[in-house]
C-alpha cells in the first residue's frame, strides 16, 4: 500500500511573518491523518522552516535545483545547500520553470540526478497543455518527459522518485482534473515506470497537481493511482491545506 503525500508550493509567496503563521497553523491543526506532508518554499525561507518545523511531522523542501555542485553559477542553488537546511524533497521540472525558463526535460532529469545524488527527493512534474490535449498529444507529452527522467537514472533509483501530475491547463486556473481524466494519466504514468521497473512503478507516489482544493480532493485521492497532491494556491491557508490532508 502507497503512502499517501501531500506537498504545498508556495511558489513565490510568502514572508516570514506570513509563512511563521501559516507553518504553526499547518502543525497545529495536524492530527494522526496517515498522510505524509511537506512544504517547497522560496530558498530563502528554507531556514525558517527548519527552525519552526525541525521534530514535527511537516518535511520541507525547494523549488528548484541546480545541476551543478558548486561554483560560478550566480542565482543557482545547489542540493547539498538544499539538503543543508534540512530539506528533504526538491520540485524539478515544475511547468512554470518550464515555461517561463526554457527548461527542457533533459534539464529536468539532470535536475533529478543532482536532487538523489546528495539524498534529496525529486518530485518531478510533468503535464500537458490545453492545446496539447485537444490534440490528442496528452500521452506522448507526459511520457517523453517522464522517459528522460527515467533514461538518466539507474534502475534502482526509481523507487526514490515522487512523480506530479500536473496538467498545465488545471494549474492556478481553478480547473479541476476530472478523477476519471486524473487517473487515466496516473495509471499511464506508472505503466511507463513499469517498462523501466515493474515493482518500482507499484511503489512509486504519483502526486496529482491544479486546483487541488479541500472539495475535490477526496474524490482525487480515491483514485487508485492517485497517491497525493501537489497543491499551489490552497497550500497558502492553514485550514485549506489541512481540509486537503484530511480529505486523504
Ligand atoms: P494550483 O498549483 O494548486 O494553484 O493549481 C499547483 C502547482 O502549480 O503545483
């Protein structure tokens, strides 16, 4: 039986008054859900939560990573900085990096590799745009970019990736996924980790992203290839992110 997680992307929002209320509301208002649960914040809030997450259930993370170590690479930050702060997972490949940074899905599964080689967890983020589905592109949009993550790692680093659904279309647009529409891109999703390594795939969490909110997030997560969530602007509110972990 997959755990079931729940991830908030902050994006670029928050300050530390904000985020001191909003990280005390989450650990306040957590009971015994059964549901694992982290926070990617901004790099320089990294070290706020550690102080005020540090032996509570809530896991933290970054954004982004680079694929270099260290070095003359100005803005970048690396995994080892990542992992410094206590961090324990790394979005790669979020759509809006992608969109608006021009990362290819090479880029992304160097990203990925850079997260595992200093024990981070990658979620890598894969999705779809509108045009591409009214194409009928959908399954070979999300399996070339899923394909290079998997091309670029070792067998038997498949298990220590999270995957992230999430369709272009329903990000921060209030358009929801349909269930049936969600889990038919899950279920290809770990069919594809499955040509790579068929009981990796029955482990592997595949997180559903776009207009997660506490309403629709039962009927997602009762997916049978739905283990989570990757949630944007519902992540920014104590109760809608807690209503959401309850909902698992
Ligand atoms: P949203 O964002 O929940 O605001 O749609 C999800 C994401 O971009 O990860």
């Amino acid at each position: 039986m997959r755990r079931k997680l729940v991830i908030g992307n902050w994006k670029m929002n928050g300050n530390r008054a904000a985020n001191s209320a909003l990280l005390s509301g989450i650990v306040a208002g957590l009971n015994d859900f059964g549901a694992d649960c982290a926070v990617c914040v901004p790099a320089p809030y990294l070290a706020q939560c550690q102080a005020q997450l540090a032996g509570t259930p809530v896991a933290w993370g970054g954004q982004d990573v680079s694929v270099h170590a260290s070095g003359a690479y100005t803005g970048e930050v690396s995994a080892a900085m990542l992992v410094d702060f206590g961090s324990t997972y790394v979005l790669c490949g979020h759509s809006e990096r992608r969109a608006y940074h021009g990362e290819s899905s090479a880029l992304v599964a160097q990203k990925a590799l850079a997260a595992l080689a200093s024990g981070l967890t990658p979620v890598v983020c894969f999705g779809e745009t509108l045009a591409q589905r009214e194409a009928g592109q959908t399954e070979d949009v999300i399996c070339a970019q899923l394909q290079a993550v998997l091309d670029a790692i070792e067998p038997a680093q498949v298990g220590k990736l999270v995957l992230a659904y999430e369709p272009v279309w329903a990000i921060g647009t209030g358009k929801t996924a349909t269930p049936q529409i969600a889990q038919d891109a899950h279920r290809f999703l770990r069919e594809c980790v499955a040509r790579k390594d068929a009981v990796a795939a029955q482990g592997v969490q595949i997180l559903y992203g776009g207009s997660m909110k506490p309403e629709n997030a039962k009927e997602l997560m009762a997916q049978p290839d739905i283990d989570g969530g990757l949630i944007g602007g519902a992540a920014l509110k104590a109760t809608d992110f807690l209503g959401i972990i309850q909902a698992v």
